[in-house]
C-alpha cells in the first residue's frame, strides 16, 4: 500500500498551486503547520490529521532522485522541486488524498509523480467522525507510550516530517516505532536519528512475527507498544546475512573550536570528504532529500541563527562516489562543537584508502580543532543504507586523540599504552596529538585493544584530574 507520494515539478508550487492541491479533500479540511512551517498538516474539523505536507524543496543536489527514489524515476536535472506528502494509514481516505495533492501538483506544474501510480486529481470525500479524536502528527497508531508509523517504501529516509514526528514523541514522552516489511532499507541519517531505545525500527517478516531491525531481537505488540519476547534473534534477521566484498569505511570525529565571529563551521567535514575523494560534499541540508548546494559559509549562518540551540545536519557526495554524513553542532563550555559521523562506500576493501588516515588526522589536528576520531570499518553495502538483517560489526583501524586529552592523560603516559603498534605523534611538538593503529579492519580483537586503550587512557586521565595542581 503506498503511503508516501511525491511531486518533482520543474516549477516552484506557489501559492496557487499548492491550495489547489491543498483543496483535493474539499473545503471542510483544515490546515495546521509545524512551528517553523516546515510541514503542514490536513486535518478533519475535529483535528484529526489525515496527510502531512513537507514545504517544497528546491533541490540543487544531484544524484538525490536516484538515491532516494530509484533508477528508474525520470526526473529532470536540479534544480527542481520536491514535494513529499506523506498519508496515515490510519484513515482509508489518507492514501487517495495524498495522491490527488501530488496529481494537481503535477497538472498544474509539470513533472512527475512517485509512485506514477499514485497520483489522481479527483476530490476525495473524508466522512464526518466523532470528536475528541487527539491531534498529533500523521501517524498511523497512537497509545499513551508510543507512536507507530508503518511504511513500505523501499529505501526510507529521515524526511522533515519524520524530524517532526521524532521531535513530537520526544515532547510527549513517547517512543516512536517505525514499522516496515523486509524489504525496506534505511538511510544512515535515519538511522543515526533513531538513536536506539525507546525508538525501535520494527521489521515484519514473512512468517506475520516482528523483529528489531538493528539488533534482530523477537517482538511482540503488548500493552500499547512493541517488547522483546524471548531474547533469541529473529531467523528472518540472521538468515539475511551474506558475506560481501562491498565495505563501509566510517569517521566518527569532534573538533572543537573557540567562541569567534569569524568561525567557519564544516571546513573541517570538508576538509576530511576531500582528503578521501578528492572533492568536496555536493550538498546539505536539516534532512533528505539533501537539497543545498555545498556552502561552509550558508552552513554557518544556519546554525549561528539556530544558536544557542543544537544544529543537526545531513551533508552527500556526489552520485558517483557513496558519501553520506550527520553533523551535529552545538555550544558546549570549551566552545563550539561539531560531532561529525562520515561514512563512505566501496565496492572492493582494496579500493579504501586507508594509508590516508593518518595524514587526515594530522590535517584536522593541526588546522579543525581534532579532539578523537575513531576510523572503522565493515562489511556492508557500499550504497551505505542498512537493510533489516544481520551485517558484520564494524572493526576499528584507528583512533587519534586529540591535544588537549594527551595533554590531560600526559604525553609519556599516554605513549606507553597498551598497543601492539606504537602510536603515532601528530601536530606541533609542543601541543601533540597521537594516533594509534589497529590493522586493516580484519581483525576481531581490533575491539579488545581498542577497549583496553580507552580503559587505559580514563584511568590515566581520571589519576591525572586527581593530583593537586601545582600553585
């Protein structure tokens, strides 16, 4: 059953166009909108909301399309606009008013549809209900603990109106459990968003059982949401599993950068996206599609208009070469932070460049603010979504600590770690940074000395923040 419809139209839904489209329930519907505008709801008089409406985006970035929707969608070349609409399950009239949106869009604009199938210009009638319906944003189940959202769309991404709903169950302290069947995947924003429990990514297999889509426990419905039933692992999650040569090589870093109106912030994802594929990203954005050409200085403007509060993004490569990254921004006491997580695909583990690391490394220490940045790698897809079946851990194959943690932890000290590699000094002599190495990304016991390492270090730190200072 199709749930979300989407109209890329070569011209901008104006104002005209999109209460025309507005209009496909009749005039008994009513409109609501997120604070920042940013989705509009169609609601039943009693405040039912019945389809949620993404503010249309004009899209730069190219490869989003293909990405996101598939090959075989034809879709001119950016710009052009995207318009998502996304129907409740919970009303038979959602899923026919949502494609009539996206039809009037598109008759009236040009362009196309997703799916083609959906989308229609009839009215659709929507019956009269009872009230005390409760308004929330267009989910398809809602208890006092958790909001379900069921969707069947192929690859699923972290849409602005799925920002909305995480940012609605959070608000009311609910979980939010995202229900699909086996073939869907996950962008690796969506998934970073998720963030583990409460939220769970449900998964129906074949057999009319649920599973957890990340770590493949048994569900089950009870008591308003969805638990853990036996402990064992679903077989629909492990019999997924296949061995690959496709690998994921991921940079989880931190820089941290002193208070300055003339800070530039994403230099340092820049400089770390060209280090590893000879360009820079094509573009970014708060959520998918990515829809802004790449702009470290937009990018800054952004979040300083966002401050104090968190800045949360999403930046991509270009359609040739699988890149995807979040990047989090935010004011902490040292100054600003940027936690960034990279994560770039390839089609053989000979093609990663890891003898690159550690000269990256060097180059954010010495020029972004490094304070960590752990390098790992897998067995994964190279197309870097995340299907629901079991998939080889990630191995790490290096770690570069920062100047100021070595400085805390003592340079002797940190040098004597525990490692069968002798780490690496990195930056200037007087403020150094160390890199430490763990091998190709082969090696199971790269956690244990990764894990003995981090003991290592907090002791010596924790030692270190314990002795009086010298006066």
């Amino acid at each position: 059953m199709t749930k979300d419809v989407i109209a890329l139209t070569p011209k901008m839904p104006d104002t005209q166009s999109l209460l025309a489209a507005l209009h496909a329930g009749g005039p008994d519907l009513e409109l609501t909108a997120t604070d920042d505008g940013a989705v509009v709801h169609l609601c039943t008089a009693e405040g039912r909301r019945l389809v949620s409406v993404e503010a249309p985006l004009l899209v730069y970035v190219p490869g989003e399309v293909r990405r996101l929707l598939g090959a075989e969608v034809a879709a001119a070349e950016p710009p052009y606009w995207w318009t998502e609409v996304r129907a409740s399950t919970a009303a038979p009239e959602a899923e026919p008013l949502a494609g009539s949106v996206c039809g009037r869009l598109t008759m009236l604009l040009g362009g196309t549809t997703w799916p083609p199938a959906a989308a229609h210009t009839a009215r659709v009638t929507v019956p009269d209900e009872p009230p005390g319906i409760q308004a929330f944003p267009t989910v398809d189940a809602l208890t006092d603990s958790t909001a379900v959202v069921l969707s069947d769309r192929a690859l699923l991404p972290l849409t602005a109106w799925l920002s909305d709903v995480l940012r609605a169950t959070a608000q009311s302290n609910r979980a939010l459990h995202l229900v699909t069947p086996l073939h869907v995947r996950l962008t690796l924003p969506l998934r970073t968003a998720l963030g583990g429990a409460p939220n769970r990514w449900v998964v129906q297999d074949s057999s009319g059982g649920y599973y957890d889509g990340l770590s493949g426990a048994r569900l089950a419905w009870r008591e308003g949401t969805f638990l853990p039933t036996d402990g064992t692992l679903a077989d629909a999650f492990t019999a997924g599993a296949a061995p690959t040569e496709q690998r994921q090589l991921t940079l989880a870093f931190r820089t941290v950068h002193p208070p300055d109106e003339r800070l530039v912030l994403g230099r340092a994802l820049e400089a770390a996206w060209r280090h590893l594929t000879g360009s820079p990203p094509a573009g970014w954005g708060t959520a998918e599609p990515v829809n802004l050409p790449w702009s470290p200085d937009r990018l800054t403007d952004f979040a300083r208009d966002r401050a104090p509060a968190p800045t949360h993004l999403v930046a991509v490569g270009a359609p040739d070469r699988p890149a995807i990254a979040t990047h989090r921004i935010s004011r902490t006491t040292a100054g600003v932070a940027e936690e960034i997580t990279l994560a770039l695909g390839y089609d053989r583990p000979q093609h990663m460049p890891l003898d690159t690391l550690e000269s990256l490394a060097a180059t954010l220490v010495t020029e972004h603010g490094l304070t960590t940045m752990l390098a790992t790698v897998r067995a994964a897809r190279a197309d870097l979504t995340m299907p629901p079946h079991l998939e080889a851990p990630p191995l790490p194959v290096s770690f570069t600590l920062g100047p100021r943690d070595v400085r805390k932890v003592g340079l002797t000290h940190a040098l004597r770690a525990p490692v069968t590699a002798q780490p690496r000094q990195l930056g200037s002599p007087g403020r150094p940074a160390l890199h430490y190495s763990f091998g190709d990304g082969t090696d199971s016991a790269a956690w244990t000395a990764l894990e003995r390492l981090g003991t290592y270090l907090r002791t010596a730190a924790g030692r270190a923040g314990s002795r009086p200072s010298a006066r």
